[in-house]
C-alpha cells in the first residue's frame, strides 16, 4: 500500500518512523508527528537504548539541553529545534516559517553566503533543515571531534542572521517554484493541502506548511526578519545531541556558544481551538492526474494527558490493525479480495500543538469508483466497531511494529528525532517509558470502542481527487537552487 508522497507529509503506517526523514534543505513536514507506535516500540526490543544514558539541563537563558549518551560510533546528531512552525503564522504571511528557514543558510555577521553549508561539508558533515506545523529543525550530523564546529556555527545564527532584502528577493522565487512542484503539480499534495483547508476552520491548521501562493508572492524580507526576531530566542528552542559524547562536555560547549544569547519576551501563544464539527463536509479537487484518489479525516482527540487519555493510543493501534502490516485489513479486504482498490491507506498521528485527524486513503482499481473506494474504507472501520478485533491480531500489530522499529535503535538521528518530537509536542524524553506503557496497556475492546465513537459523518471532511487530462496544465520545471 502507498501512502500519500513522503514530501507531503510524514508517513502514517505505525511500521514507519523518524529515520525515514529525508534529508532534504526546506523539507515541508505537512503533519507534525510520526505515530507514536513508530515513536516507541522499538523500546521495546531494545529498552535500555534511548532511556538510558539520556540527561537534560536548562541554561540560564531558558535554552533546554538534552543529550543522548551513545558510543557505538564516533559520531554526534546535532539538533536545534524552535518552537514555531506554521501553525503560529498570520494571514497574509502564510509560509513564513518555511520562508525563514530558506534564510538560515543565507549568512551571518561573521559567515557570508551559504558559507555554514560549506563548512560544515568540509568537516565531513551533513546538515539539513525542516519546518512543519509546530516546530523548525536544524540538524547536521559530524564526527564527534567536530561537534564544537557545528555548535558554533548553529549558535551563531541563533542570533546573527543576516537577512538582506536581496537575497531574500532570489529566495522567494526559488520557495515559489518548490510550491509549484511540490504542491500544485502534485495531485494528491494538492488535495491533502484542500482536506486540512476544509476539515479546520478556524484553527491554524488549515494553512499549508510552505503558505498560499499569493502570500508568498506578496512577502517581504521584513516579514522574515519579523519572524526571526519573534521567535529565535534560545527560551524557544531545544538543543538535542546525540551520539559519542559526554553530557559535561556537551553542556560545557553549549554554554559557551548558545549561553551569551539573551532570553526573548515571547508572544503569547493563546489558545486555538478547532469549533465542534456540525456535519460532513465534502470537496472535490480538480487537477491533472492519471487516477482518481479519495482521502477521508476523522476529527479524534490528540494526546493531551499520558497517564489519563486512553483513546489516542487505541486509535494508533486501530491505524496499525488497518494498515501497519502488508496483512493488514485493507490490504486484505481491498486490495486482494474486493480489489475494490489498488492502493489504499490509514493513518493517525496522536502528538501535536493541534487536533488531530484519523485518516483512510485510497485510488480506486479500474472499473471502481472513489464512492466505492470510501465505502469500502468506511466499512473497515464499521466491521471493527461491530465486531472488534482478535487478540491474536492486536498481538500481531504490535510485534510487527516492534519489529520494524529494531533498526532505527542504530541510528544517532532517529534517536534524537523522537525526544525532539516529544520535546516539541508538550511532553518530555522522560515519558517514552511511559508511552511504551500505554501503548502496551491497550485491549482489544478499547479500539473496537474507538471505532465506534470517532467515525461518523459529523466527524468527516471527505476530499477527492477528479482527475484532468495530464496534458491540460505544464508541468513546472524544477526551479534552480532548489536542493534535492
């Protein structure tokens, strides 16, 4: 089965984790969170890996230190995460946090132009960047002799961007041109984009990642400067490295480098919620395409409380019981008995700063239709709520994602991907116990009763794609500058 692109959003199978990243400069991350099943049950084989050996302090400048002590390799993750993304943007300058991300690697007071990518390839390194809804990240990963090198680079532009209105003025386009191919020339990109603009009204979740076309036509280099100097404040970011190192020594750096910047008055952040749905809401998305493709979003409750909330677990391992394996129901029942479908599709994602959606997909098998196709996803669901599930296959989910999971334990940047994710979600790295616990903890009967309570139409947006002839618009070129 094929989820929506990677590029689009992260992907949804509980079998999928952080590692699968790519590592791409401006990655979109259009959700905020891989599911916490792919966040967590690696622990479980491997339960001495990420909670050990994992300590944290606070700087006096309100800047968070974590740092994940693993010596398997002479290597080190470096990671700066802010807590803002595009949820925290205003109309009329939708995309800024991804416009500002562009700019981090445009120079500093002491570093000219694209100058930190250099170095820090000259060191051995990778870096990379990434926004999404809640957060922005940067990351580069080096020998561990050069840790000090990247700290000094990544501090420096924590508070000395240069952001010229001319370098600003070729950015743009190249933003611009990475909208077009990877949003308006993408059929499903596009009707991703339309369900989250449609399922949230109110909530600042209905902006796209990379921001409205017209906003970013009419954007100025003020706006990103606006942008940095509200956010980029070490009291809203989260140092996380991992790998062969020494929490003193790590501290110790980071207090040189990150600790002589001032702490930042920051906005307040009030809270957004989305209103209480009142009934189904369609829409249908025209665009060149050789299938026609459905995709449907249950509004569900996000993880607020680890210890209280039950529902948002049981609706993980619903996910993976529809899709986390290549047996899984839809799979089965739609794909190779029905063959209602040739691709099809479930997902949900517990942790953000926002709601939360469950969501079916699927493309239709010639001769079908996407009315059969949402059906047929819909009665999924409906026979689980009837019904219920097996312990034999709740046990099932939960090995198959145990096992999938085992080889990101080996990667320093998976690890330090999944305390960012928590970090940035409101939890903390000391709760993944906790998580495993939970969704260890989960019973057959709680996700029939999920199943039951979250899937009605006053809970859906359904959108579909209406496929036009694929020679009605020109594709867009690939713009230059735009990094692959």
């Amino acid at each position: 089965m094929k989820l929506l692109p990677s590029a689009l959003r992260p992907a949804t199978r509980p079998s999928l984790g952080f590692a699968v990243l790519p590592a791409v400069r401006s990655t979109v991350v259009r959700s905020t969170l891989r599911p916490i099943l792919g966040l967590l049950c690696g622990l479980a084989a491997m339960p001495a890996v990420l909670a050990a050996d994992t300590f944290e302090t606070m700087l006096p400048n309100g800047l968070k230190v974590i740092v994940k002590e693993d010596r398997r390799a002479p290597t080190v993750a470096h990671m700066v995460w802010y807590r803002a993304g595009s949820m925290d943007e205003f109309n009329g300058t939708t995309g800024v946090a991804h416009v500002l991300e562009h700019m981090m690697f445009k120079g500093t007071k002491t570093l000219k132009v694209d100058e930190f990518s250099r170095r820090v390839a000259a060191a051995g390194g990778r870096e990379n960047a990434f926004t999404g809804k809640d957060y922005t990240a940067y990351f580069q990963q080096v020998h561990k002799s050069r840790l000090e090198l990247v700290m000094k680079l990544e501090a420096d532009r924590m508070a000395n961007l240069q952001l010229t209105d001319a370098e600003f003025a070729k950015e743009i386009k190249v933003i611009m041109e990475e909208r077009r191919l990877r949003t308006d020339d993408q059929p499903r990109a596009l009707v991703y984009e339309h369900l989250l603009a449609t399922a949230f009204k109110a909530h600042p979740y209905h902006i796209p990642t990379i921001g409205w076309m017209r906003d970013l036509e009419t954007m100025k280099g003020q706006d990103a400067r606006d942008w940095y100097q509200r956010w980029y404040a070490p009291n809203n970011a989260t140092l996380i490295v991992s790998g062969d190192v020494k929490f003193a020594e790590v501290v110790a750096l980071a207090r040189k480098y990150y600790g002589p910047h001032k702490m930042k008055k920051l906005p307040e952040r009030k809270a957004q919620d989305e209103p209480v749905q009142l009934g189904i809401r369609r829409i249908v998305v025209k665009a060149p395409a050789e299938l026609p493709y459905v995709v449907m979003g249950f509004r569900t409750p996000r993880l607020v409380d680890i210890d209280k909330d039950v529902e948002p677990f049981a609706l993980e391992v619903l996910a993976g019981v529809l899709d986390g394996h290549d047996g899984a129901r839809l799979t089965t029942s739609l794909i190779r008995a029905s063959r209602v479908a040739v691709e099809a599709g479930a997902g949900f994602e517990a942790m953000s700063r926002g709601p939360a959606l469950f969501t079916l997909e699927g493309t239709p098998a010639d001769g079908k239709t996407v009315a059969e196709v949402e059906a047929a996803l819909r009665a999924e669901v409906q026979k689980i709520a009837e019904q219920g599930i097996s312990e034999a296959e709740l046990k099932r989910v939960k090995a198959q994602v145990v096992a999938q999971q085992v080889y990101k334990r080996d990667s320093l940047f998976g690890q330090a991907m999944e305390i960012a994710t928590l970090e940035m979600s409101g939890f903390s790295q000391k709760n993944l116990d906790r998580l495993l616990d939970k969704v260890k903890a989960v019973t057959a009967a709680e996700v029939q009763a999920v199943a039951k309570k979250y899937f009605g139409d006053d809970q859906l947006t359904v959108a579909t794609l209406f496929p036009l002839p694929l020679d009605s618009k020109k594709p867009a070129e690939a713009p230059k500058g735009l990094r692959h």
